[in-house]
C-alpha cells in the first residue's frame, strides 16, 4: 500500500498460509480477519499443500480485477458521453 501512495484501488488479499499446521500458527485467524478490516480487503487461509482455498483466492483477485475494470470502462463511457 506504501508503493501504490495510499491507493486502496487495487486487488489486495490478505493470506495466511499452513492452515494445516497448526502447531505452527503464528497468526491466529482472529488477527488475520481484524488486519484485513483495518486495512479494508478480503482475508483467506489456506493450504499450498492441501490445496485448500488456493484456487478460491486467485479466482476472488481475478474477480475483483475484472469488477474493477468494468467500473473503469463505464467511468470512460461516461465522460464521452459528458463530451457530446
């Protein structure tokens, strides 16, 4: 978010990874769920090993990418329209 000036127009998701090992956790999914509040974006756990919601966040960032795109696309149409 520092690279992008405060920019929040862009797809972000906050991942925590190694849902599976528990004995591993550093992050709880509480403090997952709250950063991702504060910073306003989606939050998802998974797995790398198992798989787990790997596809579903990569699929969320497609999407929010492509909403995002169709916003813009719109916003152009308009302000042709605003021209003529």
């Amino acid at each position: 978010m520092e690279v992008k000036g405060g920019d929040k127009d862009f797809p972000i998701c906050v991942v925590g990874n190694m849902i599976d090992e528990t004995d591993w956790r550093q992050v709880s999914f509480e403090e997952g769920r709250e950063l991702a509040e504060r910073i306003e974006c989606a939050f998802e756990e998974c797995s790398a090993k198992d798989g787990t919601n790997v596809e579903k966040i990569a699929c969320d960032i497609v999407r929010v990418m492509r909403r995002k795109r169709a916003k813009e696309k719109l916003r152009q149409e308009d302000k042709a329209d605003e021209r003529r």
